[in-house]
C-alpha cells in the first residue's frame, strides 16, 4: 500500500484501518490531510482484497475539524465553498459511495467537519468520553461536509436546529440513546473492539454488504415505490450470483462460505 504523510493505513486481513494522524493538532484537516485522506479512502475502496474500511484518529481526539490556522484560508481568492465543493466532498462522497462498508472509530472530540467525517461512516463506534461537536455557531458559522443532512434524517428537524444552534457536546450515551452511533465502548478497547467488528463483517458477503449499502443509500432520498424497484433490481443481481449459489451451498453442506464477491 501507497504510504501518506498524514495517513495511517494498515491492513488487517480483509479489513483496512485507516488513521488520521496529525495528532499534535487534534487531527484538524489541512491540505495535507485533504489529500492523503482521500487517496488513502481511494487506495482502500479499489483494492479487491479488503472488505472493511474503519476510520480513526491517533492521540487525543477523532478530528477537531479544519485546521483554522492553515495559511490558505487568508490568501487572496480563497473560496470557502471551493474549497468544500472541491477537497472534501470527494473524500466524503468516495466513503459514502463506498463498495464496502465504512466503521468509524471515534475517539476523543468529533468536531465540526469531524463530526460531519463520523457520521458520513455506516457504522459509528464511540468512545465513552468522546463527543460530537456542532462548534459553529459560535464563531459564525455553519455545519458543512453534510452534517445538516445526517442531523435531519438522524435526529428530525427541530432537534438537529437545536443541537446547531445550542453548540451542544454531545456525549456518547446521548449520541447512542438518539441514534447518532451504533456502539459506545470503553475508551480502551475503541479500536480492537471496531476492528472485531469490522472482521465479522469481512466474513459476509461482499456482494450482500455493497448492495444492501446502495439500497439504504438510495432509500434516504426515494420514495416507498422507487425502494422497492431498486431492491428487486439489486435482488435480481444478487439471487444470480455466484455468492447466492455458494451462501446456498454453505448453508447445506454446514459449513463456512467461501465469498467471491461477485
């Protein structure tokens, strides 16, 4: 694997555990870590022998968001909206889009395009003393990298204004209790507990996980029929498979399958 200057990654098996790692800075995201982050996401997606994507942060916290003292932003034709549009949607979008599930291990403060980072991941575990962290208001600004939209879906309208407007910390257990996380763990075990959890569901079926992933995608902005289509259509492609007819043969012969993904 290609090594980053700011990026961790490590192959465990069939699963890649990716680490933000500018921990002197809390993890804040500068175009050094815009950079390596996405093709670090890149370089995990394509490669055929990894099921499981998990993204952490080394030290003390998960990602304090964008680094406010990165020289660019007060350089002349500086375009904020540019700079989201360009550097960080692809790196959001390369993980939602994902062929294979993404697990975020969030340690520490989860905070502002950091919180944005944990939620976009299709499954949370958090730290018990971490936190996700709506800091814009107070220096006038708004949440970006979509964090509006998973506080909708996740949280419905008013609440999501309010944990906006109120610049909230909101602990793990809360964060559990309103469906923002999967898993709250002790603060030791964030990481082996995630990587368990991302190996069990490297033993899956690949093909199963990628489209039940597309279906859900597609879900959150269809409506009840246009789910239903789409399901059959997947369905159809699973169903005719080579991991439906070896799932089918594992199952009757008691023994573990052997997955191609395909």
């Amino acid at each position: 694997m290609t090594s980053f200057e700011t990026v961790m990654v490590k192959r465990d098996g069939a699963v890649a555990l990716v680490t933000l790692n500018r921990p002197e800075s809390l993890n804040a995201f500068d175009a050094d870590l815009r950079r390596d982050l996405l093709g670090a996401v890149r370089q995990v997606n394509e490669d055929p022998l990894i099921n499981v994507g998990v993204l952490t942060g080394a030290g003390r916290g998960f990602c304090a968001g964008a680094d406010l003292n990165e020289p660019a932003a007060d350089e002349p034709g500086f375009s904020v909206e540019d700079q989201l549009n360009e550097e960080y949607k692809p790196i959001l979008m390369a993980i939602h889009d994902a062929p294979i599930p993404w697990l975020g291990a969030i340690n520490g403060a989860a905070a502002g395009i950091g919180s944005a980072f944990a939620m976009n991941c299709d499954l949370v575990v958090m730290a018990e003393s971490s936190f996700l962290y709506q800091a814009f208001a107070g220096i006038g600004l708004i949440p970006d990298g979509g964090a509006t939209w998973h506080l909708v879906r996740s949280l419905g309208r008013h609440r999501a204004y309010e944990i906006i407007a109120s610049g909230e910390k909101l602990a793990a257990q809360k964060c559990l209790q309103w469906g923002l996380c999967n898993q709250v763990v002790p603060d030791a075990e964030l990481v082996s507990h995630t990587m368990s959890w991302a190996a069990e569901l490297a033993s899956k079926s690949p093909l199963a996980l990628r489209f039940a992933k597309q279906a859900l995608n597609h879900a959150l902005n269809g409506t009840l029929d246009e789910a239903i289509s789409f399901e059959a259509a997947l369905q159809h492609r699973c169903i005719t498979s080579a991991d439906h007819k070896e799932g089918k043969a594992a199952f009757l012969e008691k023994r573990e399958p052997r997955w191609k993904g395909c």
